[in-house]
C-alpha cells in the first residue's frame, strides 16, 4: 500500500502530519513532504486516519 499526494489540492494544513508523522511533514514553506509512501501495516490505521481527515481530499493511499 502507497500513500499519493494531490499536490494541486494540497494547502498544508498540517491534519496529516499530526496524525501520522512518520509519514508526513508540513516544511517551513507550508509545503507538504511524504516522508516514507509506502505504509506498512503497523502504520495503516495512523495514515488510513490521515487520507479520512484531510479536508481537502489530496491524499489517498493505492494497493
């Protein structure tokens, strides 16, 4: 499983990054960096909470 980042839709709020850290990171421009685009199954229900609470629907994760 991936983690895909709509860069076009993305405004760096930061929701993402405080639920799942290692795989999200807001940058001092406000921009959004993926850390790691691949989830493992340890992580999944952290970046799964992610993808469900962005308000701008530009993360979404791929099998």
């Amino acid at each position: 499983m991936r983690v895909l980042v709509d860069r076009s839709k993305c405004t760096g709020l930061g929701i993402c990054e405080s639920l799942a850290p290692e795989h999200f990171e807001v940058n001092d421009d406000g921009d959004l960096v993926l850390l790691d685009e691949n989830v493992d199954e340890r992580a999944m229900a952290d970046v799964e909470q992610a993808v469900a609470s962005c308000p701008t629907e530009a993360l979404r994760l791929e099998r």
